[in-house]
C-alpha cells in the first residue's frame, strides 16, 4: 500500500494577492503533485505549470537540486501581488516539510 503525505501552505500578501500550495509526496519521498494556486499574477503565466509539471516525479531527497529548479523558473518569472523572494520562500519551505516529514514516515 503506498503512502501518501500531504503538505498546505496558504499566504496573503498584506494588501496583496493569495498564495495556496499543495505538495503530495509518496512514501519513496517522491512529488506527485504540487498545485500553486491563488489569486496573484504571473508573467509568463505558464511558468507557474511549469514549475509544478518539473518537480513532479523528482524526490525530495535531492533537495538541493530541487531548490536550484524552483530558484531558476521564479528568477525567470514575474510574480505581481506577492513578493517574488516570499513566494520561491514558501515554496522551499514546503519542499523541507514534506523531506522532513518524509524521511521521518520511513524510519518508523
């Protein structure tokens, strides 16, 4: 039986835009899926689906790596209604959850 975990993060800019992430990860510490979500602006907008379509699949194991992907699509990208440095932050901080939690999961 595969186990899935699932992390939330949600954030409102103050007198800004909305923020909800939601990274599901298996029980090999794998993303299946992370969904960014919320009422802000990107430019290009396919960005955003391309930053969850890269990091599907790919463990969090390698978290390094995985930042430097965030960190190369959001330098790329331009984010109106939230600050582009709290958005790449929450987005790292809800891949270091999930490793966490993951690699907490596998030594029980």
């Amino acid at each position: 039986m595969t186990i899935k975990l699932t992390f939330e993060k949600e954030y409102k800019e103050p007198k800004g835009k909305y923020l909800h992430l939601k990274l599901i990860v298996n029980d090999k510490c794998c993303i299946d899926d992370i969904v960014i979500t919320g009422d802000f602006f990107a430019y290009p907008p396919e960005n955003i689906d391309k930053l969850s379509l890269m990091l599907k699949g790919l463990t969090l194991l390698n978290i390094d790596d995985l930042m430097k992907r965030v960190e190369n699509i959001i330098k790329n990208t331009e984010i109106i209604g939230i600050n582009s440095r709290v958005f790449k932050e929450l987005i790292l901080g809800l891949l270091k959850e999930g490793l966490k939690e993951c690699q907490r999961a596998k030594e029980k």
